[in-house]
C-alpha cells in the first residue's frame, strides 16, 4: 500500500485527466444528443433518416472501434490534427470520439422520455402559434429531459467508466487506467493494491454522481 | 349582430385512410356567432375542429379565416393558428409549468409581448375565469374544471379571432361542468366568435345562435337551438336525441 500511496501524485494526475475526458464529453454528447433528437422527431424526413442512422450505426459499433477511427483513422491516417503536442491532439480526438459515441445513448433516452409527453400538450403548444422549435424548446425537451435525469445519469457513469476505453483504443491520454498500466510497467507499484486503489478512485467518482441524479430525478420530476 | 363570415368551410373532404371522415362539409361561422355542432361519436367534430387551425389537412374543398385561405405550413400557419384559439376535452395544460406561465407562454413567444404586459393581462384573463388565486400553482394542483377555465384563458391571451371548444366538459366530473359552461356562456355574451361541440343542450339553448348536426361525416340538419331540440328534422337527429335525452 505504501508504495502505491508514494505515488498519489500520479494516481491524481490519472484522475484528473479523466475527470477532464468526462466532463468535456459529457458537455459534447449532451449537445449533440439534444441535437440528434430534435432531428429525430423532425417533420423534415431527411433529418430524421440521418439522425437515425447515425444513433444506430454508432451505438451499435463498440466503443474501441469508435475510438479507434479516431486515432488511427481520422488523426493518424488523414493526418488531422488539433494541435502541435501530441498530448493535446490525442486528448481531444479521445473527447471527439467518446462524444460522438456517448451522445447515441443521450440522444436514445432523451427520445424515451418524449414519448411520456402526452401529444395533447404538443397540440397545445401548435395551437397557440409556437414553431416547431419552439414547441421543442419551451415544452417537449424541457419535460422530456426531467423524466429522464435518471437514465442519463447512467449515461454519465458509463462515460466516466469508458474514458479508459481511450488509450486502449490507441489513444494515449495520461488518463486513471493510462496511468496504472504505467505504473504497473514500470514495477514501481504492487499489483493488487493498486488495482484496489484505482477501482476504489472511480467509485468516488461515480458513485456520488448515481446518488445525485437520483436526488435531482426526484427533485425536478413533473406531476401530472 | 353582425353577419361578417369569419371562418368558411367549403367542400371540405377528408379521409384517414379508406375512412371518409369529412364527406362536403360546408359551413359558415359569422363573426361573434356561436355555434354548437353536436351528433354521434365518430361523426366527425373533433377532426372538423381541428381543420379550422390545421392541426388535421383536408383533402379537397377550402377552409378560409378573414377571407384567407389557410396558410399550408411554416410561420404564416404558426400566426394562423394564433388567432384560432382551441380548448380540447382533456385540457392539455403544459404541466411543467404554473398556471400563470401556461397563460403567458403565447403572447410571450408567439406575439412578442413584453413579460409585465404578458402578465398583466394573463392576471385579468384569470380573474375573468374566476382562478385568478390559483395562478402560482402547477396544473396537476387544481381540479378538472380549474385546469379547463385555465385552458380557456390561456386561449383568451392570445386575442383569437375565435375558439374551438371540443367537448370541454366531457372529462369532467358533474360537479364541475357547470363553472365551466358559466365561463363559456359568458364569453358568448361578450361577443366572442365560438365553435363549440358539446352535447349540453342547456348551454346550446342558452348561448349558441345555431346548432350544427353531424353524422356519418356529414352536417345532416342546421337549425336555431330551438328549433332543432323541439322539432329535428331529420330522422338521424330525431334518433339521436332520443338517445342523450333518455340518458
Ligand atoms: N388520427 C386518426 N387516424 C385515423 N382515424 C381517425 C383519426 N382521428 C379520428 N379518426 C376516426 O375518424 C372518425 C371521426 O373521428 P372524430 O372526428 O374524432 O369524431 P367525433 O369527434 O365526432 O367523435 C372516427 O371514426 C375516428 O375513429
Ligand atoms: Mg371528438
């Protein structure tokens, strides 16, 4: 244990640089999801085609092949970059790649939950004069998004767990997982203490996360 | 009373699917006329209603408001459907927000009001529907007749040319079907233009210039109030009246 402690400073670091990856995308596949739903339920054909086959062919591709095009394919192969160190550039075809897989799972639940929504309040809102988008953005996505705070929050843990997918997918952000295999390759830590250390670090990580949206749930629920 | 047509319906068709939901509908509303359209279940009303602010598109004939044809899509129809106002059966209040919000929520970002004007004038609408007090509650707090005078507000906020009641009263207990017909009778008194279907005969004798009967998709007898509980013409009215009255 001492010699895992010894190293803390690392083990934080790892940490940090993964709290970074969840945090960014999150945020991404938040917007994107809320993006991809609004096509999905879209009059215009067209954008409901392209939403949905974007949720299906994403969601149903592992998250290592996702990331993986990313590295190799988009930022090794094509050559396209973000910026000069390598640090930076993997970091954000890594938040590239976990947003655009994560925001499938956002965008799935956020459409679960507009299907709570009783139609009549959709007819409401048209009846009064509000658009289309702003049926969606003053009464359907705002409801939908209370009844689903609980599956999103599940979405955010399984996010968090999934950055490590990162630098097994070629991605080499100096993330938790990262830096254990490191420290495990570089003998300075004891196997079985560390493995504890870092399951045990990202518990602290999610397990507060599943208790708040669990509150929040309840806290914003609608009653009808 | 005035005899400007306001909405004019004529050859109106409309299928769902093989079903001929609408067989030549043609119909008048004047300006500040009420007019009650009863008949039998699956006859019909409700699409009829709902073709009047195009939340259902007709087949064939010509719907017209103020002389305009219906608009067919995008902001023209938005600014349509703003001057027809629509109170359905089941309220449909928006339940993420207070009674005040639902009431604001149009003028606000349809018409563009400033909040306080919004306000103000939703605070009156709401005093007129006699809940005034309620207006910070959410609308899963108040009873059915409540939430349908709130619905009738929120119509009223928006200035509609006119208001398309479908069934107002049938989701509600008898209790409160009254305190809601008392608001409608009024808003008939006060000269608003009225479509409503409603088998309320004490409301139709009460307030409506003109009862429409449908069946089977079509408007088969037209006729004063009066006229049509005491004397229907036809045999399809006659047998349906005998029905509602017997109940
Ligand atoms: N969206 C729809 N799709 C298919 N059929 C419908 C739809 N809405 C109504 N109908 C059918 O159209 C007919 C008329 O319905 P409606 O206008 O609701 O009648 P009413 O209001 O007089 O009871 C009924 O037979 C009904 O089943
Ligand atoms: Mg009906």
């Amino acid at each position: 244990m001492e010699a895992f402690l010894s190293n803390i400073d690392r083990v934080v670091d790892g940490f940090s640089w993964t709290v970074r990856l969840t945090l960014l995308s999150a945020l991404f596949s938040f917007i994107l999801g809320i993006l991809l739903t609004a096509m999905r339920v879209s009059p215009v054909p067209l954008l409901r085609g392209l939403s949905t086959a974007y949720v299906e062919g994403i969601r149903n591709t592992p998250l290592t092949l996702v990331l993986l095009f990313c590295g190799l394919g988009l930022n090794s192969a094509l050559g396209l970059s973000f910026a000069d160190t390598v640090a930076t550039d993997v970091f954000w075809w890594a938040v590239i790649g976990l947003s655009a897989y994560t925001s499938c799972f956002v965008s799935e639940s956020l459409r679960s939950g507009i299907n709570t929504i009783p139609l009549g309040q959709v007819e409401a809102a048209r009846s009064l004069g509000l658009t289309f988008t702003q049926n969606l953005r003053m009464i359907v996505i705002p409801q939908a998004l209370r009844t689903v705070v609980g599956p999103l929050g599940s979405v955010l843990i399984a996010l968090t767990k999934n950055t490590t997918v990162a630098s097994v997918a070629g991605l080499g952000v100096q993330e938790a997982s990262r830096q254990m295999k490191l420290m495990f390759d570089q003998g300075i830590a004891p196997v079985l203490p560390t493995f504890v250390g870092f399951a045990i670090g990202f518990l602290i990580l999610t397990l507060p996360m599943g208790y708040f949206f669990g509150w929040l749930s309840k806290r914003v629920a609608v009653v009808r | 009373m005035t005899s400007t047509p306001l909405v004019v319906l004529e050859n109106v068709n409309k299928h769902f699917g093989d079903l001929h939901v609408l067989r030549d509908i043609n119909l008048t509303v004047n300006s500040g006329e009420v007019v009650v359209v009863i008949g039998p279940s699956g006859s019909g009303k409700s699409t009829l209603c709902r073709t009047i602010n195009r939340l259902e598109t007709i087949d064939s004939g010509e719907i017209r408001l103020d002389d305009q044809p219906l608009p067919a899509e995008g902001r023209a129809l938005a600014r349509l459907r703003s001057d027809v106002g629509m109170v359905f059966q089941s309220f449909n209040l928006f339940a993420h927000k207070t009674v005040l919000q639902n009431v604001t929520l149009g003028p606000m970002k349809v018409l563009r009001k400033p909040r306080g004007e919004a306000e103000a004038h939703a605070m009156e609408l709401l005093d007129r529907v006699r809940i005034g007090n309620q207006a910070q509650k959410y609308p899963a707090q108040l009873s059915g007749g409540q939430q349908q005078r709130v619905a009738i507000a929120r119509a009223l906020a928006m200035s509609p040319k006119v208001i398309l009641f479908d069934e107002p009263t049938s989701a509600l207990d008898p209790e409160m079907v009254q305190e809601v017909l008392d608001v409608m009778t009024d808003l008939a008194k006060d000269g608003m233009t009225m479509v409503v279907v409603t088998h309320e005969m004490g409301f139709a004798r009460r307030a409506a210039n003109r009862v429409v009967f449908m069946a089977d998709g079509e408007i088969v007898e037209e006729n004063t109030p009066d006229e049509f509980f005491t004397n229907p013409r036809s045999e399809r009215a006659q047998d349906f009246l005998s029905k509602i009255l017997t109940h």
